[in-house]
C-alpha cells in the first residue's frame, strides 16, 4: 500500500508539472496582451516584457526607472522590433532616457505618458527607427540637444503635447535630422536655456504639425527652427519669447505653409521676431498681433505671402514686418509702432493689398520704403513724428489709395517722397506737416500725382505740395453739383431732381473704377443737411430729390467740411399783380401804378412787362411797386396790361 501511494503521488506531481509547464510555454510563445496590474515597475520588467512579446498592456501601471535595478538601461530600453505598449505612465525618474529606437525598431505607444526622461540628447525618445505615440511628453529634459525627442533620420508621428520639456543648451522638445515629423499636439512652455529653439528644430525633413506653440522660450528662435524642410503648422504662436532672436523662429531654404495667429510674442537684444531667410517660401495665413522685438518683426529675405492683419506689433525697422526679399501681403496694418515704417520697412519687392490705420514712427508713420512696392490701399490717422505721416519714400513706389487725416510733425503731412513715386486714384484730405502744412513733400525724384481727389474742386497745390523738383499734375478729380430742370420751372413745394457729375478737370480718358467711394453731403442755405450719399463709379446719385423750400434757393455740396459745389436755383414765383391807370387828358402824362406780391402778401423785387396796346415796356418793381409814366398819347381808350414774366402768373 505504501509503494502504491507513492506512486499515485508521482504521477500526480509530474501531471503537475507538465500542467504548469505548458503554462509557461505557451505565454512565452504567444502575442497577446499581458495585463498587469500592480501600480509600479521598474525598466527592467519592462525590457523583459518587451523581449518576450510583441504587445504589453500596462493597465495603468508606472514604469520608472530605478537606479538599482536599471543601470544598464541609463541610455533607454533598446527597440529593434516591431513593439506596442499602451495604457500606463513611463517615467525617466529624472536619470534616464525612457526609448532607444534603432533603425530596425517599430515602437508603438497607446494612451502613455513619457515623463522625467534625462538623456545626454533626446530625454525621452532617441529614435533611428519608426515611433508613433499618443500621448504626451512631460517634464524631459537633456544636457544637451532636444528635450523630448531626438530622430535621426526616422519616422515620428504624434499624437500629443510637449509640455514642460528642456534643454540646457538647445531644441527643447524636437530635433530632427532628416526623416518625417507629424505631430498633433501642441506645444507649451518648452525651453533651451542656453541657445536656441524652444520646440522644434529640424533639417533636412518633412515636418506636419497640427497644434499651437504657446510659451516656449530659448536664447534664440523660441519656438521653431526649420531648414531644407518642407514644412506645414496649422495652429497658433502665442507668448514665445527668446532673449536675442527669433521669438517665434527662423525659416531657410524650406518651403513653407502657416495656418495660425502670432500673438504676444517677444524678441530681445536688437533683434528679429520671426525670420524667412533666403531661399525659403513661406505661406502664412493668420494675423500678427501684439508683437514684440527690439529691431525686425517679420525679418523676411526670402519669399514669404501672407494674407492676414498686423495689429499692435512693435520694433525697430517696421513694426510689423521688414522685407529683404520678395513679399505679398493681402491684409491691414493697424496700431503699429517703430522708428521707422511704423508698419513697413520694405528694402526688397513687395506688394500690398491693404489699408494702413493708426500706425506711429519717426520717419514714415505707416510704412519705409527704401526699395519696390505697389500698394493698393489707404493710409488713415497715420502719424510720423519727423518725415512722411504715412509713408516714406526713398526708392520706387506706385500708390492707388486715399490719404485721410495722416500727420508729421516735420515736413510731408501724408507723403515725403526722396525716390520715384506714381499716387493716382486716390482721395486726399486733412493730410498736415507742422513745419509746411503741405500734404506732399517732394525733397527729390520722379513724382506723378495725376488722376487724385484733393478734397475739394479748386485745390491750391502751392499750399498742398512742396516741391524744389518739378512733378507730373496733368489733372485731378471734380465733383460737380447739377439739376436736369430749368430756373424758374419749378415752385415751391415741388421735388427738384440733382445729380452729382464726377469729372477730371481735362479732358480725356479715365477709370472712375479705380477711385474710391466719395462721401459726400447736400446742405441747404442755413447748412443744414439735407441729403447725404456717397459717389462712386459716377452712378450713385442719379435721380436724386429734395423740396423746393424757397424762391432762392442755394444747395451746397461738400465733402466732408470742403465746399465742393454751389447749385442756385431760382423758383417760378405764384405771384399777384395789379396796375391801376387812372383817366386823363388828351396829350398829358398818365401815371400807372403796379403793384407785385406773392400769394402771401409779400412784396417782390423784380422786372415787370408792362403793355399799352400792344407795346411792351419792362419796368422794375421795387419792393412790390413801381410807377410807369404814360405820355404822347391821342384821345381814345386803351389797353394797359402788366405780365410778370417767366417767375410768376400773369
């Protein structure tokens, strides 16, 4: 019995065994997920999970480097295969890089946050291989380059946000040397101490971001670096500031899409906000708001095109943007300051399709040109404290757009012209230079004013345009006050129909397109407004009415507070006239006495017909009367008539 139950104990044991066994084999053969739910590991366990499967569910757990079991994997665990991990928080424990993705690794990460990675370069993901992560990188650091990630020629997509990532010298959340970038995330409070770009810098890439860059801060470029890339970010710079340039970034020799707003960020120590260096094409569309540097906004020597508004940004040389190169802009400058372009400092090519408002400088309250523009906009309460309320002109300009209410202290209230500058469609008015009181101010060069509105139908150039060079004014524009009726044709209470012709002062060929709506107002003898409409393309005010109130009446004309025009116009008077011829001698002089008034009673002052018959005599009534002596007359009896012609009723 003793043998037997031995035996039957052997046999269950090696069941056993082999039972547990098979276990074993078969969790490390398989690829399932490994569930675990204790609430901390260390590098190791996870290396070791790694190595034995190909997919690794956390389940909430932390994974944190431990410096006593972990000190072999200080650089990071090692990917060289396909690898996914989900669903828990990798933690550098301030000592460690947390991946090493070789060129042969595939690292997948799910719902994980990469925290506290320390790394020489990349303080959490060191990658020649193929990552993608969703989820976020917090609080990284490296002594080196890149705070978060560093790729070498790899693949990199994420879904996730950069926060709080540094590096002591540059690139606080990426560096990437060729390879692809994607990014959906956004970008906050990254920071190289000691050089340069606080979230990005790449060469030699394709770099897709969709999310904002909000306060990050390096010594230069405190949010992006690109080069040879090619280069798309939809989202917004907001609070990025560097000590010395760049506040935004820098761009070279990439093309280039921005879809965003750039909002209160700052660069220092004489330098640039943002800069398209030569070779670059840059597209922004979005607005510039509240910048700060101490010498370029926008520092462009490239190509750049931007469709969007600049408003309160400051600098040195144009508040908002300096242009080198080749720009395009379709947007309003408003609210800028700088010593010189308040707006604008253009030394390149450069169109515009926009106004300028309420911009400052010293010199050019709106805009500095010192090289090739055309602009096609209005400069409105622009202000220079030296020279050219709204612009500056020292190289080649052409101008279609109003000047309205600009000012230099010094000399050429809308315009001060040292270059060549053709101005034509546009409307000029309260334009004032202290020292001149002239709108334009022309020290040299090639100036054509033709085809402008000055304000008012007989501008005094003498006082509007100073001048020692000679300058083109073939003509400038007229708006004339007319009606379609005759004196005298209508009376009181009846609508008279005006228009208002808009004309060259010359004649020949014009494009009334081109110029500006005019404002314009209608106002009685007393100055009281009676109609107000604006004219433009010559069509607006045709057809248009007001009551005969008076048998004189005076309709002015004016733009704004400038008398343009004086329609006088002359009713037909519904009137009461009498004469009275008392009887006399043969041979003797008989006295006709007329009287004329209105159905009123008022008495009138006008010529009357008198007809004695059938011989007509004019005689002037005063003051409602006139006495006509009758002489030379036969005896019989005769016809005496009165007619008060044309203005009144027989």
């Amino acid at each position: 019995m003793k043998i037997k139950y031995i035996s039957i104990f052997f046999i269950v044991f090696i069941c056993l065994f082999i039972s547990i066994s098979a276990v074993s084999a078969l969790d490390l053969n398989s690829s399932e997920k490994i569930m675990d739910n204790r609430n901390e590991h260390d590098f190791t366990w996870l290396k070791n999970q790694i190595d034995l499967n190909d997919s690794v569910d956390l389940g909430g757990a932390t994974v944190k480097y431990n410096n006593a079991t972990d000190s072999s994997l200080k650089n990071g665990i090692i990917i060289k295969k396909n690898i996914n991990i989900s669903n828990g928080f990798l933690d550098g424990n301030d000592k460690s890089r947390i991946f090493n993705v070789t060129n042969t690794g595939n690292l997948v990460l799910n719902n994980v946050i990469l925290k506290n990675g320390h790394a020489h370069d990349g303080g959490a993901i060191y990658n020649s291989g193929i990552v993608y992560v969703n989820g976020d990188f917090i609080n990284n650091y490296v002594d080196n380059f890149a705070g978060a990630i560093y790729n070498d020629g790899g693949n990199i997509t994420i879904d996730g946000d950069f926060i709080n990532n540094t590096a002591f010298y540059s690139y606080g959340a990426i560096y990437s040397n060729g390879g692809y970038i994607t990014i959906n995330g956004d970008f906050i409070n990254n920071t190289a101490i000691t050089n340069s770009v606080g979230a990005i810098c790449a060469d030699s890439c394709n770099v897709n971001v969709i999310g904002d860059f909000i306060g990050n801060v390096a010594g230069h470029y405190g949010a992006i670096y690109i080069e040879r890339c090619n280069l798309s970010i939809k989202g917004n710079f907001i609070r990025n500031n560097v000590t010395w340039n760049g506040g935004v970034g820098y761009i070279s020799k990439t093309n280039a899409t921005m879809i965003g707003d750039f909002i209160n960020n700052t660069a220092g120590m004489m330098f640039s906000l943002f800069i398209n260096e030569i070779g670059s094409n840059t597209t922004i569309i979005g607005n510039f708001m509240n910048n700060t540097a101490e010498r370029f906004g926008i520092a462009n020597k490239g190509y750049i095109n931007v469709k969007g508004n600049f408003t309160n940004n400051i600098a040195d040389y144009g508040g908002a943007l300096f242009n080198a190169g080749n720009c395009s802009i379709v947007g309003n400058f408003t609210n800028n300051i700088a010593d010189y372009g308040g707006a604008l400092f253009n030394a390149g090519n450069c169109s515009i399709v926009g106004n300028f408002t309420n911009n400052i400088a010293d010199y050019g309250g709106a805009l500095y040109n010192s090289g090739n523009m055309v602009i096609q906009g209005d400069f409105i309460n622009n202000t220079a404290f030296k020279y050219g309320g709204a612009l500056y002109n020292s190289g080649n300009m052409v101008i279609q757009g109003d000047f309205i209410n600009n000012t230099a202290n010094e000399y050429g209230g809308a315009i001060f012209v040292d270059g060549n500058l053709n101005c034509s469609y546009g409307i000029f008015y309260r334009n004032f230079a202290n020292n001149t009181n002239s709108t334009v101010f022309i020290y040299s060069g090639n100036v054509d004013l033709s085809y402008n509105f000055w304000g008012c139908n007989n501008p005094n150039f003498t006082d509007l345009i100073n001048s020692s060079n000679n300058y083109t004014m073939d003509n400038f524009f007229q708006v004339l006050l007319k009606c379609d009726v005759m004196n005298s044709t209508l009376t009181i209470g009846d609508e008279l129909h005006y228009y208002v012709d808009l004309k060259l002062n010359t004649s020949g060929p014009f494009d009334l397109g081109k110029l500006s709506p005019i404002n314009v107002n209608l106002r009685d003898n007393v100055n009281a407004i009676l109609d107000e409409f604006i004219v433009q393309n010559n069509t607006a005010p045709n057809s248009r009415n007001t009551t005969v109130n008076n048998n004189l009446n005076y309709y002015n004309l004016y733009f704004y507070d400038n008398l343009l025009d004086v329609l006088i116009y002359k009713t037909k008077i519904r009137s009461l006239v009498s004469v009275n011829v008392e009887n006399g001698f043969y041979n003797t002089t008989l006295e006709a006495n007329i009287t004329l008034c209105d159905v009123n009673g008022n008495n009138l002052t006008d010529d009357v017909i008198v007809t004695i018959n059938g011989v007509n005599y004019t005689v002037n009534v005063v003051n409602g009367h006139a006495y006509f002596n009758i002489s030379g007359l036969d005896s019989g009896n005769y016809s005496v008539a009165v007619i008060y012609n044309g203005n009144g009723n027989i």
